[in-house]
C-alpha cells in the first residue's frame, strides 16, 4: 500500500539525511503509526473487556515490544526464546500468551514457568504434562468458514489445533484433572482482508464457546480470536475495518451469550498492528538488460522473505524520482537465487543507479523472517520515535555475527563408548 500518510510526513522530509549518516539497506518503523493502531483496536472495543497480545514473532525487536507493552498490549508467543525476549522487555505472568504447536515438554515447562496464558494445540500433549497452569484453553482446529479460505491453505490437512468435534473431552478431561479456568484459541485467518469473512470466522469460535458451555457446563474466562487480519499490500486493496470486524465480534458475544457478558476477548494480532507501519530502505546499485529490464538493489530477500519466497506483493516506490517516465523492471537482490526478486515485471519510475527505493508493508514478517544465506546478512532496524528522533534499534549484522556459532577450532563432542557406532548392535557379528 501507499505509506501511511503520517509516516510519509515523518518519514519522507529527512531519508536522504537518513541515508547520508547510516547508509542503505535498513528497516524503518514510525513508532506513532504503531501505537495508534493499537489504540484504535482497543477503541474499537468500547470497553468491552479485551486483550491484543501482539504477536512477536512478527517483529521481534525489543523496543517495538516494549513500546506495545507500554500502551498496555500483551504479547504472544510460540518459542522458548520468544518467551524470554518477552520476559527481556518487561512481560510478566498473563501479559503472555503462549500458543505453540508441536511444542516439547521443556518449552511447556518453560511456558509455565513465566506464568503465561498457555494455549494446548492438542490434547495428545495435554495428556503427557504433569503439571498444569491454573486456565487452561484448547486451539481449535481451523473449521467453519475458514475451513473454505483459501488463505488458510489446506485447512482440511491442518497440522493445528484440535478438531471441532473433539474439543469438548479436551476441555471434560481438563476439568476432571483439576482444571478450573478455562479460555479457548481459535486462528482462523491468514492476512484477511474481507471483515465479513474474518468476523465470521471469530463468530465460529464464540459459537463453539458457547457450544460447549452448554454441553460440558464449562464456561470460559476468554476467547483468543488469534491473528490474521490483513493489510492492504496492494493499492488497489481496501484497508481492514475495524471497527466493523469489533462490532460484529461483540454482535457474536451477545447473540451466544444473551444476558451475559461473555468470555473476555483476546487477540493476537501481528501483521495488523505493525506491517503497515515499515519500510525497507535499499538503494539501486545496478542496471543491466536481460529478456527484461534488470535493476539490482542493495538489499537481498534476506532483508525480505516474503516475495521471493510467498511471491507475494510489496509495493515499491522511488521517493525522489518524480517526473520520469514509467518502464517495466524486475527489482532484484544479490542472492545466488533468482527467486531474490522483489518485484516482478513492475511498472516504475526508470530507475537509475544510486536512487533510493523504498520498499513497502516491512513492519511485520519482514526482518523477522531474515536469513544469512550466502553470507547476505540481514540490515539494520532503526525507529522513528514519537519525538520524531531516528534511533537504532537493531544493529546491521557484520562477519563476527556471521561466525558467531562456528565453532573453530571445533569442539569435540564427548561421545560415550556405548554410542560409538562398533559397539552398536547394527555393527555386532551375529551370533
Ligand atoms: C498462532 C498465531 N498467532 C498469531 C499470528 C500472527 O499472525 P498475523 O501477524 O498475520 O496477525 C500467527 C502467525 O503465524 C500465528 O500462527
């Protein structure tokens, strides 16, 4: 989508000066754009009780994290490490959500330990733990009207959740285990753009909710609507209403849950809340003519995944290219891959060497989803505070990174005598 026009304003006016001192690439995020969006989302609720918990895996830096926490946002999880950067910003007990799936034993344990929200994928798993957390909630298994999204994939294979059918002896045997409190998972979209499908989709999970209390008598603490509202990458996409899709769940809570307030509604929104709100910086270093026009950039899909892996669409503008004619390009990193493109065939302002490109919709999934493949590390993160100051909070990674896990020289692995392969049975003479 075209920048937001706040972050335009803030943005556009001091990138050269940007550039001068910090050079190319670099994620930016506009802090203001961060925090109204989450404040809208609240908003939208009317003081109903609800929770964001912003989901960290979509961008994982402590001070966007922090920020959040302070506007009073919790924060999702679904690793170890995830738990402790939240831990790391200042999270504690039910400020996290911890909703993973094919998760071990330790990580559960892990989860437990900081006091989180915790969320079982499945029951199978919920029978192996000792230990339980004081609320318990299930996720279920995509169904209902996301079942037929083709964003959900295939939604009829899902590796997530329990399925709809099962759920209420998930929640029979929690309850016989001791367990009292109760909430319920549900992430039933996958960057939904259309309200009236999203809505129904949550509709799907507060009807099972209600379902259940009244055929286990179990009545929850909270409903987590999980994540997946979209952006309007394209510009011809329509941003997500809102307050439309805040209107519709609360609809949901008093039509399944008449005379009552119902469970508390959580989310946990990432793409939402932070994707708009970044760009990636990256400046045109060469031009060449293949079948069609070549022009490489600075920054590799190491910086950004998501086209060259998804074949997704991030907009891509030249700020200071005004008045040139139009020609269609392929803008390519330098990864020995040729999906490292970022666009494909676009329409653009000729673009000439040493022109600032920026790239669109980087708040989310973006350097998170980085990599070091072929020694093409991922860039800097920096911020544009609420004070309109530009502050590093992400260094760019440099060859010590790169080596930081080598081992070398290397270390031996003590391996024990009985583990060596002439003494395991394979390797035995028969007897
Ligand atoms: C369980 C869960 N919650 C939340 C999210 C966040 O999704 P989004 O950033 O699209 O809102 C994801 C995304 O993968 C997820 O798997």
């Amino acid at each position: 989508m075209p920048l937001p026009d706040g972050f335009a304003r803030r943005l556009l006016p001091i990138l050269d000066d940007i550039v001068a001192v910090h050079g190319t690439p670099f994620h930016i995020y506009d802090a203001r754009g961060i925090i109204e969006t989450h404040r809208g989302m609240v908003r939208a609720f009317h003081g109903r009780p609800f929770r964001q918990y912003f989901a960290v895996k979509a961008l994982p830096n402590p001070a966007v994290l922090s920020l959040l926490l302070d506007e009073g946002s919790g924060l999702d999880c679904a690793s170890p490490v995830e738990l402790e950067l939240a831990e790391y910003v200042g999270a504690v007990g039910d400020d996290v959500v911890f909703t993973s799936n094919n998760t071990s034993l330790p990580e559960y344990d892990r989860a437990l330990a900081a006091g989180a929200l915790i969320t079982f994928d499945d029951s199978s798993f919920f029978d192996k733990v000792g230990t339980l957390p004081s609320t318990v909630a299930f996720r279920v298994s995509p169904h209902g009207v996301s079942a037929g999204s083709p964003l959900m994939g295939d939604a009829a294979h899902t590796k997530f959740g329990v399925p709809a059918d099962r759920i209420a002896d998930a929640y029979r045997e929690a309850r016989r285990r001791g367990v009292t409190r109760f909430g319920l998972h549900g992430m039933m979209c996958a960057n939904e753009l259309d309200v009236d499908r999203a809505a129904a989709a949550a509709a799907d999970v507060i009807e099972l909710g209600a379902r259940l209390a009244a055929t286990t008598g179990i009545e929850l603490d909270y409903i987590n609507v999980g994540g997946g509202l979209g952006i309007p990458y394209r510009p011809e996409d329509k941003p997500f209403d809102f307050q439309a899709y805040a209107d519709a769940v609360g609809a949901a809570l008093r039509r399944c849950f008449p005379g009552r307030e119902g469970p508390r509604i959580l989310m946990e929104c990432g793409r939402y809340v932070t994707g708009p709100h970044g760009v990636l910086v990256t400046r045109v270093i060469n031009r060449s003519h293949k079948t069609r026009e070549i022009v490489g950039v600075d920054a590799s899909m190491s910086a950004l995944m998501r086209p060259g892996f998804y074949g997704a669409y991030h907009h891509l503008t030249l700020p200071f290219a005004t008045g040139r004619a139009h020609t269609r390009v392929d803008v390519v990193g330098a990864l020995c891959e040729n999906m490292d493109k970022f666009a494909i065939d676009r329409s653009l302002p000729d673009p000439r060497e040493g022109d600032l490109a920026v790239i669109h919709d980087t708040g989310a999934h973006g350097h998170a989803m980085g990599f070091t493949y072929n020694g093409r590390l991922r860039p800097a993160e920096l911020l544009l505070t609420d004070d309109g100051e530009v502050v590093e909070i992400r260094r760019a990674e440099g060859f010590a990174d790169y080596l930081a896990t080598a081992r070398w020289p290397p270390r031996r692995v003590p391996v024990t005598a009985s583990a060596r392969p002439e003494h395991s049975p394979a390797t035995r003479e028969p007897r």
